[in-house]
C-alpha cells in the first residue's frame, strides 16, 4: 500500500503515513479489481487528480498489485456481512474512475503508472472513507454517488441497475422504501374502510340506544304506569232467582184454600269479588224472605183471623231494570191485601251503589235535584192527560196531588200499607228509557182508571219523550189488577 500524497510504501496495518503524516484507509478488494477489469462497468471518464510530487511515468510494482489483491480478498471476507449491496454498488463507482483513468492514458499514448497508482489509492480511500470506515454511511454514500453518475451521464445504467436491485433484492435500504411505499399504498383503502365501518357500527348503536332511551323506553313505562292505574274491569250479569211462597186465596170466601207461587227477585254476579255486589244480592233477598216468610204464616180462615183486619202481600216481584258500573237499580212490583173489595198495586224503585252496596236515591243518581224532579213529573203528567185525560180528575188536581207527593217515600206517607219495602224506596225508578216515575191506584182518576209509569227524563240517546208510558213485564201471574185465580 502506498500514500497517495507522497507515495511512500506503507504497512498493511498503517493508519499514517509515515513520511508526510496524511491519513490512510484500507486497500480495495479483490472483487474492486475484478470490477474494474469488467467492460459492463465502463463509464464515462472522471478526472483524477493526481497527487503532488508524483511522477506521471511512476508504475506500481507488480509486487504491490499482488499484495493490494490478497489484501482485498481478506477484506472481502472480514467484510461480507456488511451491507453488500452498497458496497457493490460504491466499488462499481471505483472501479469507473481507475478504467477512466488508464483510458486517458493510453489514449495519450503514454500508460502512466502514476495513474495506476492514483487510481488503486484513491480506490482504497473510496473504500475506506465510505464504506468500512463508518458503517453509518453506507446509505448516504450511495445516494451521493448515484447523483454524480447521473451528472456523469451514466444515470440509465445505474438506474436500471438499481431498480433491478430494488425488484431483486428488497432487502436493500431503497427496495425496503419501495416496498413500504407500494404496501401503504394498498392498505390505505382497506384502513378507511374499517375506520368507516368502525364509524357505521358506532352510529347504529347511537340510534339504537337513543331509540330504546327515546321511544321505547317511555312507551313502556307509560303502559306499565296505565296498568298498574288501571283497576281490573268488573262486568256483571244477573241471575233470576226466585221463592217457593203458600198464599191464602180468601180467608171469607175461600177458607183454608192457598195458593203456591213463586216470587222472583234478581241475584247479581260480578266478575271479580265485590263486597258491594254481597250486600246488594243479601238486601233483595233478604227483603223477599221477609214477606215469603209472613204470607206463609198469614191464616186462611176467618176463624184464624180473630176478626181482625189482617193486611198479606199476596204477590210480589222484583226486577233488574238498570246496571252500568256505577250504580244497579230495581223495581219493586207487589200486591197487597186486607180482604176488602180488592187489594193495592205499589210499584217503587231502588237504586244501589257498586262501589259500597249502599241504597241511593234514583232521582240523585240520574243526576237531577228534588225541584227538577217535580217539575219533570209535572210535564210528563200533564203530556200524558193531554192525550188521556182522566175520568175523575182535572189534570190540574193530578198535577197538584202527585207533585205534592211525588218525593215521599212509599213507605211513609202515601197511604199504601207497604210492610217490607225495600230500604230507600221510592217512586222512581231508572231503566233504559230514563228516568221513571210510578204512579198510585187512585191518583190519575178511578181505581178501574188505573195507574201508570211515565218517562220524566229520556236517557242520552233512548228513543222516549216526556210522557211516555213503560211496560215492565214482571214474572208474575196477575195483571196488577189485584185479582187473583183461587184454587
């Protein structure tokens, strides 16, 4: 090896040169040489500066080849787990510029062993300074050197063959680029996708969370909140029930002769349990047995009755007229008797609570006061006589005589000797018509003229005007006449 300044014959190991002190890098390889002899590796010409103080006609001893050549072998060895693709490429470069140089030489006519020496040092310290010296700079190198053989005009060749390396051998710092490069090209569509997917996904559990918090949520808790307020609907049907009773036909005129009847009342039936519908059902009955119970005991011959007047209910019935969920109203037929000519025919009516099983007033439960139930009674008597005048009375006395009592209870103060009534009677009753009232024998004209039941007040929607007569078919075996078939 020999200093590129001065020329002085330097040591394998030399960092210095000993003569002039300029630093020394390693000896090109065998491989560099091989390179250099190659005609593909031929580029257009650098200048090489020769050094000072050396002499154009200088040769290099064929000894120092041959040393510079087994040097390079061994350092071809030591260096082959370097990065050999840079390396390949900077001896390449080299290997250029020294058959550049002994180009200009021959083509001079005078081959200048000067110049091979210049070129196998300046080799050596393209080696050294490049690419053993600092591994660091392999990289760098090689884009350096790639630029100048483009200035050079050589950028084709070392194009192609770079791109050859980078298909070929993508482990290289370029193919490696590359391949990142067409790789993140690829896979950018199949991130968006996913972030867009990710996007979609995140957006239908919104709506879905705002529907179920929004819509549904409320929805349901308004339908349990309507459940739970809502009390269970009771719906109600009626049973006719009725009593086996043994009537006196006539004490005078018939002694010891009875008459087997039956007497109907309504037995109510709820659909849930209701303490409301027991006391109702246990009233009707029990009013019903009181005066079954009385006529089966009342004696059939005048012996029996001591002389005395004794008055029985020869016939009675009672009957469901009127049922919503408020209120159920009966209507109370029966006959009585105390064997004078004929007996009396009372009708009355009950109205009863569904929430407490307590007697109410029908006038009340239809909605009307006391005074609009007077002046209704008045206008329905008064429309009736205009069309069927009594044979007795004016209808002006009727209206006075009926208004004036209209509001007393049966059982007190009109005159019927009403034993057993039912608790809260009274001359009205409510059916599907509207609001009934019932008038006494006696009060419309003659016993023969009879009595009758008016509409005071039409129900919403019923087909009745004020003035009209009801005709309640009562399960029973007498007209209201008072007369009776005898056994």
């Amino acid at each position: 090896m020999y200093c590129t300044k001065c020329g002085a014959k330097l040591p394998h190991d030399a960092r210095f040169c000993m003569n002039c002190g300029k630093p020394v890098s390693a000896i090109v390889s065998a491989k560099a040489v091989e390179l250099k002899a190659s005609p593909a590796n031929v580029a257009v010409p650098t200048k090489v500066v020769e050094p000072e103080g050396v002499s154009a006609k200088t040769t290099v001893p064929a000894a120092a080849s041959e040393e510079a050549a087994a040097f390079a072998v061994s350092s071809e060895e030591a260096a082959a787990p370097a990065a050999s693709s840079a390396k390949a490429a900077v001896l390449a470069f080299a290997s250029e510029a020294v058959d550049a140089g002994r180009n200009d030489a021959l083509s001079s006519g005078h081959p200048s062993n000067a110049s091979s020496q210049n070129d196998s040092a300046r080799l050596g310290s393209l080696q050294s300074d490049s690419l053993f010296s600092d591994p660091s700079f392999e990289s760098a190198a090689f884009v350096d050197e790639s630029e100048r053989l483009c200035e050079a005009g050589a950028c084709d060749a070392s194009s192609a063959s770079q791109n050859s390396a980078s298909s070929k051998h993508p482990e290289t710092l370029r193919g490696a680029v590359n391949a990142t490069k067409h790789r993140s090209r690829r896979r950018v569509p199949m991130v968006v996708l996913v972030a867009l997917a990710m996007a979609l996904a995140a957006g239908t559990a919104y709506a879905a969370y705002r529907v179920y918090t929004d819509v549904w949520l409320p929805a349901q808790q308004t339908q349990n909140e309507q459940i739970v307020e809502a009390p269970e609907e009771i719906t109600y049907s009626v049973e006719t029930r009725s009593m086996d009773v043994s009537v006196p036909v006539d004490p005078y005129d018939a002694p010891g002769k009875r008459e087997a009847q039956k007497w109907y009342y309504p037995h109510i039936e709820a659909s849930a349990q209701s303490d409301a519908v027991d006391k109702i059902n246990a009233a009707l009955e029990e009013s019903m047995r009181t005066d079954v119970e009385k006529t089966n005991a009342a004696p059939d011959t005048a012996e029996d009755m001591g002389g005395a007047i004794v008055f029985i209910c020869q016939q009675r019935s009672i009957t469901l007229t009127y049922i919503d969920n408020d209120i159920v109203c009966v209507r109370d037929q029966r006959y009585d008797t105390g064997w004078g000519a004929h007996g009396s025919t009372t009708v009355t009516g009950c109205a009863y609570s569904l929430e407490t099983g307590d007697p109410v007033d029908p006038v009340s439960a239809f909605g009307l006061t006391p005074e609009q139930a007077k002046s209704a009674v008045a206008d329905a008597v008064t429309a009736y006589l205009a069309t069927n005048p009594s044979d007795l009375l004016s209808t002006n006395a009727v209206v006075r005589d009926i208004t004036n009592m209209c509001l007393i209870s049966p059982a007190t103060g009109s005159g019927i000797d009403v034993e057993n009534p039912l608790d809260g009677c009274s001359h009205f009753y409510i059916a599907s018509e509207g609001l009934v009232f019932a008038t006494e024998d006696y009060q419309m004209g003659s016993y023969a003229y009879g009595r009758r039941e008016l509409v005071v007040a039409p129900s919403d929607g019923s087909l009745a005007k004020v003035g009209d007569t009801v005709a309640i078919e009562a399960p029973m075996g007498f007209s209201g006449s008072g007369q009776t078939s005898s056994q």
